[in-house]
C-alpha cells in the first residue's frame, strides 16, 4: 500500500523512498530548442518548456528576448536571439554562436539598450546603439577590435578628449575608435529624426584594461566596454584613479556624480553599456581594469553601503532646471579631497543648467565628504547661474542626520538667511553671476 506524490509530468525525476513512502521531485527539462518565431516567453516555441535558471538552451529559431531571463546555456545553431532594449538575457554557463553576427542581435532605442550577463569569449554579435538627434551622448564599443569612426559616425560630429590640452578634438576619417576608451558623438539629423548606430563583431569579455598617463589635467575619458551594465563598486580595479565617476546626461543638461556610496544628479553606481564617462588620475600614470565580476543585472537604482548622514542640496532655476550637490558626513573622511569618497565639480558655462557645488579648502566639489560638523562650522556654498529669474535652493535630502543641529544657508554677506529644514531659500540671480552662499 504505497503512497505516490508527483508533483507534475517531466523528463527529469528524482525519486527517494523511504519504506512504503515513494517521494518524487520533478526537476525542469535540462535542455529545451527553440524553434520557429516568436518570443522567448512563448512555451510553444520550445520543445521541453520556457527555460529556466538550469537549463540548456539551443536556439534553431527566430527568438525576440522581451523581458528579462537567466539560463544555464545557450547555443545558437541556426536563426536568431534579438535582446529587447532594456531588457537582460543572463546565462550563467556557455554561449556559442554558430551563425556570426545576425545572430546575436541587441536592439537599442531611447529606453534602453539590450544586455547579456555572460563570460564567454569569442561571441559574435551585432550591437545597436541609440542616438537622440542634435544631443551629445559619451560612447565606447563594446566589441575587442578598433573601427575607424568612418563611416560607423556618418552624419554624427565625433570627438576625443585630448587629456594633453585638456579639451574636446573632432576626430577625421581614419581616426581609430578604442575598446574602453570613451568618445563623444552626436548626431546631426537631416530629416528630424533621432538614429540607432549598429556596430558588429566580437564581443569585449575578460579583463580589459585601460591605461594612460597624465598628460595634460589628469582627466579621463573612459566607457563601460561590456554589452552589459557594470557595478562601478564591484569587479573594477583601479591603479592611481580616484573612486569618483562623472557621466553626462543630455536629458538633465548635466553631469551626474557618484563616489562610494553617494550621487548626485541621478547617477548610480550602474554604468550602462557602451556608456563612456570620466574618471580622474591620482598619480602620473593609471589604469582601470574591467572584469566579468563588474557585469550586473541589477536596474540602475542606488543602495547605501552603509549608515552615513547625507545632505542633499538642489538648485532648481525659472525653466525647471536643476542641479544638485551633496555633503555627506562620514567618519573616516578628510577634509582634504580623497579620491575614494569625493567628487570634484565639472562646472560648464556652455549648458544651460544652473551649477551648485560646495567649495573646502580651495577645491569645488559635486560630493564633499567631510569627518564632521560642529556648531559654527560654515561650508561656501556656489552657485552659477545660466537663467536670469527667481532660483530656489532646497534641502531634498537629509538622511541618518542625527547631530541635532539647523542647516542655515546665508548669503556671504551675512544679510540673509533661511533654514532649510523649514522651508527652501529663494532669490533672485542673474545670468553669468557667480552667487556666493555659506552653509551652515
């Protein structure tokens, strides 16, 4: 008189006894095809079943990856697997592609671009990437060969920061685009439309390094080179470069920072693929090394590392545009610039954003980490100014501040003042003026 317990019909059964007790698990099918067209989520496309995390997988179709999948394997033998933009395809063991780069296709449009989570070598793809008309984006390829920026830039101005005379060089035909070097690029529409750039060969996986030595300011245009997003805290080494990064946004008309644990203007610690970005030598000569552990699946949203006070200041003008600059309080920090907790300000007087950050001991900061603040303690305070009209400046942030005193922001003069825990500080200001406050 035994008792049977299946949990449901499948290839894979694992069974235990245990005296008159027969006990089955099921386990997914370990290897399921997909075959013909249609979506990955499509069950009827695939022989044994949607895959899941410990499945092989071997594509024989045309399969559009619509949201967000890991797998165990995947081997294209015939057809196609197109990555939605946004979306992630992770696969933890193998990829092989038999057909070259139609392929492997990632699709890119202005929500995003396609990603693959994976540490194989050798993969052939075909990469797109979008370009909104008129905007300045910072671009890197992510396949290991160099291309000649034409005609991949055909109607596009493209530039290189020439680190040797601190500025922006447009670049010729016969100009070489690097691997992990970052670019900027900008699309000069004839018919009012936006652009997506498709780039084909072998995909960047492994180690990849960047080098340079200082030649001219010490900054350095780089880019993510993985058809992936990074975590800039996670599998990235760095050799004489400070921890910050500062990456352009072409929505906000400004750079967003992050260093740590702490950004401003949106950014996080994810770095988006092919997104090219600044960082800044501590020595005459560094590196940054990216690996597979660097590559994530997480979406771009900030998490704090660790209990630290956080103040969060934001500048918005009569247009609604806005800047921000932080002032976090943290322990082990100096009241020096360390490149492994601050952020130094890229002021521009060319966009037309408005520009706030904190200024200590001579150095302008976007994110300023201090050891403490005490009663009578003053942090200065600027702020260009793009748009001639009423600004305000408001408090957005205060997280984990526990030192019980006001935060005050005075005019250098001394002649007014408002707390920010109680309400915003608004003025009137000048285009081209310099306005001079302290805090605190």
């Amino acid at each position: 008189n035994k008792a049977y317990h299946y949990s449901t019909v499948c290839h894979n059964v694992v069974g235990t006894t245990n005296g008159d007790d027969e006990s089955f698990t099921t386990i997914a099918a370990v290897n399921s095809t997909f075959i013909g067209t249609g979506n990955w989520s499509d069950s009827a496309r695939w022989s044994e079943g949607i895959p899941g995390t410990i499945t092989a997988t071997t594509i024989k179709g045309t399969c559009t990856v619509e949201g967000d999948y890991e797998v165990a394997s995947m081997a294209i033998s015939s057809g196609s697997v197109s990555v939605n933009p946004g979306k992630t395809l992770k696969v933890t063991g193998s990829v092989t592609n038999s057909v070259g780069t139609a392929g492997l296709i990632f699709k890119s449009d202005a929500t995003g671009t396609g990603n693959l989570v994976n540490n194989s070598t050798g993969i052939e793809a075909t990469v797109n990437q979008y370009f909104a008309k008129d905007q300045w984006h910072y671009y890197t390829l992510p396949i290991t060969t160099t291309i000649d920026v034409c005609p991949l830039f055909y109607r596009f101005w493209a530039i290189g920061y020439n680190e040797a005379v601190s500025e922006w060089t447009y670049l010729n035909a016969g100009d070489m685009l690097i691997p992990g070097i970052g670019y900027g690029a900008q699309y000069k529409s004839v018919s009012n439309n936006d652009t997506t750039v498709a780039i084909t060969g072998i995909l960047n996986s492994g180690d990849l390094t960047v080098n340079a030595a200082i030649t001219g300011d010490g900054w350095k245009m780089i880019g993510n080179p993985y058809p992936c997003t990074v975590d800039w805290s996670s599998g990235i080494t760095l050799n004489n470069i400070a921890n910050a990064i500062y990456l352009w946004n072409p929505i906000t008309d400004n750079y967003g920072y992050y260093v740590n644990g702490v950004s401003t203007n949106g950014q996080t610690q994810y770095i988006a693929p092919m997104q090219g970005f600044f960082v800044r030598h501590t020595a005459i000569s560094g590196s940054v090394t990216f690996t597979n552990a660097a590559k994530s699946t997480a979406a771009s949203m900030f998490r704090d590392a660790e209990i630290q006070s956080i103040i969060r200041l934001k500048v918005t003008d009569p247009n609604g545009r806005f800047d921000e600059s932080v002032i976090r309080i943290k322990a082990d920090a100096t009241n020096l610039f360390d490149g492994e907790m601050d952020a130094y300000k890229l002021n521009l007087w060319t966009n037309l954003a408005p520009q706030l950050y904190s200024e200590y001991n001579g150095v302008e900061y976007s994110i300023n980490s201090i050891p403490e603040v005490n009663d009578g303690m003053l942090i200065p305070i600027r702020l260009m100014v793009k748009q001639t009209g009423i600004h305000r400046v408001s408090l957005t942030e205060l997280k984990d501040y526990d030192i019980g005193l006001p935060i005050y922001l005075f005019t250098s003069d001394m002649k007014e003042f408002a707390n920010l825990q109680q309400g915003d500080y608004t003025f009137q200001a000048e285009a081209g003026q310099t306005v001079e406050l302290m805090m605190a």
